[in-house]
C-alpha cells in the first residue's frame, strides 16, 4: 500500500503489520504511530558507517551483561 493509503486507516490495531511500497518502502507495524521494521539509514550498516557520533552510537550492551560474538554459533570472542 502506499503511505497515504496507510494514513487513511482509521483506528490501526496495535502490531497491525502493512508494506509500503512509496517514500521509503518496507514492512511498518502500527504501535501507537507507524515504526519501520526493515532497517533504515540510522541504523548499522553490514557495509560500515560514516560519521557516526561515539556520544550517541556505539556498538555493545547497555547493561551489566556481557559482549558475545559468534561465528556459525560458536563462541568466538567475549568481553566483560
């Protein structure tokens, strides 16, 4: 659907799932407002990122829990 046809819903259900497919196409679930579920550009990049701000992105965990890596589900590296 388009994004004004997805503005046209009246009364969307929480976790009502649509695909746009103009302006910024992709997969939206409805959560009191429309949220992107495929990833956009403030997001990670698998092919890197410029310019990222270290005050505001970072790569790690947000709690006292450790930092696990894996390669093909094993264990390859760990920071605590």
């Amino acid at each position: 659907m388009t994004l004004s046809q997805r503005n046209l819903i009246g009364a969307p259900a929480v976790g009502l799932l649509i695909f746009q497919t103009d302006n910024t196409p992709g997969f939206y679930y409805y959560n009191g407002g429309w949220k992107p579920v495929t990833p956009g550009t403030s997001w990670w990049s698998l092919t890197g990122n410029s310019g990222p701000d270290s005050s505001k992105n970072f790569l790690g965990t947000k709690d006292a829990h450790p930092l696990v890596f894996r390669v093909n589900n094993q264990k390859s590296g760990y920071i605590d």
